[in-house]
C-alpha cells in the first residue's frame, strides 16, 4: 500500500516530491527498510530462535527507523509540507505502536495503519476519490481476524492511529 500511495502521490501531485531523488528515498525508506527486518530476523539466529513475536518486533523497529530516516531526508530535499506530514503520519504511528508493543500487552496492528494512513493521506491530500481503497481496510480487518493476528480491538486501533494523526494535521 505504502509503494501504491507513494507513486500515486509522485504522479498526480508530483510537487509534493522536490524531484526523483526525493521519490527514491520515500520508495527506499518506507518500503524496502521496513521489509529488511524479515531477512534480518531469518538471517540472525538469536532473533529466529526467538519467534513470531520478535520478527513483529524487528519489522515495527526497522520501519520507525526507515521513516525516521525518509522525514529527516524531507527536509535535506526540500519537499512540501503535504510530504513532511506523510512521513511524520508513518513516524508517529510506528512509534505509537511500537511504544505500545513494550510497555503493553495491547498491540495496535501495523499492517492496519499500514493501509488505513496513507488511503486517507490519499483521500485528504490527493484526491477524494481514493476514498474506494477503503474496502482494503475493511478486506484485511476480516483476513486479520480470521487468521487470528489481531482482535477487533486491536485492528481498530491500529487504523485509527494514522487517521487521527491526519485529522489533527488538517485542524492544525
């Protein structure tokens, strides 16, 4: 979804982005870092040894640092407000629910603000009618529940985190 939005936003309002390099570094640093932590967990025994849990954790920590990284570089580039937001939205949520994740047994789902934020960056700062995305969040909600990664609660939580955020981006 993150590469889906990103190159939607790069063709329909490429002056969010200052330029290609800038483009790159969103595709670098919000899709394949995050990704890196599953090989990095196969890879590395004491992290394999420790399990599903731990593979959920590294992926969590490996995205915070990838979209700590893209919101830094945004500023190094120069991009718009709208693309300092997007990145800040995936900076915050990952840290909300990552902050969750140690201090707390309730675990927001990330793939649900993983889908749930940038369909309503999408919707809020590109064009409405992305709106019909949406059914993607409800599509994974039944696949996260039926597979037993999440309750409602959790997955509820998990997609309202990025919206607030972007909520309180618009009122501020």
């Amino acid at each position: 979804m993150c590469l889906l939005a990103t190159l939607s936003i790069y063709f329909i309002k490429p002056q969010y982005f200052s330029g290609k390099s800038s483009l790159i570094s969103a595709i670098c640093f919000l899709t394949i870092f995050p990704i890196l932590s599953y090989p990095v967990c196969f890879v590395v025994r004491p992290l394999r040894i420790r399990g599903r849990k731990m593979q959920r954790t590294m992926a969590i920590i490996f995205a915070f640092l990838g979209y700590a990284l893209a919101f830094g570089l945004s500023f190094a580039f120069k991009d718009s407000l709208q693309i300092k937001i997007y990145y800040f939205t995936y900076l915050l949520s990952a840290f909300i629910i990552l902050i969750f994740r140690i201090f707390n047994k309730f675990n927001p789902s990330g793939h649900a603000s993983g889908i749930a934020g940038p369909i309503t960056f999408l919707v809020i700062y590109v064009n409405y009618y992305f709106a019909f995305l949406y059914v993607l969040v409800f599509l994974i909600w039944y696949i996260s529940i039926k597979m037993e990664r999440h309750t409602n609660s959790e997955y509820l939580a998990g997609s309202l985190i990025p919206v607030t955020i972007l909520i309180l981006s618009l009122i501020l």
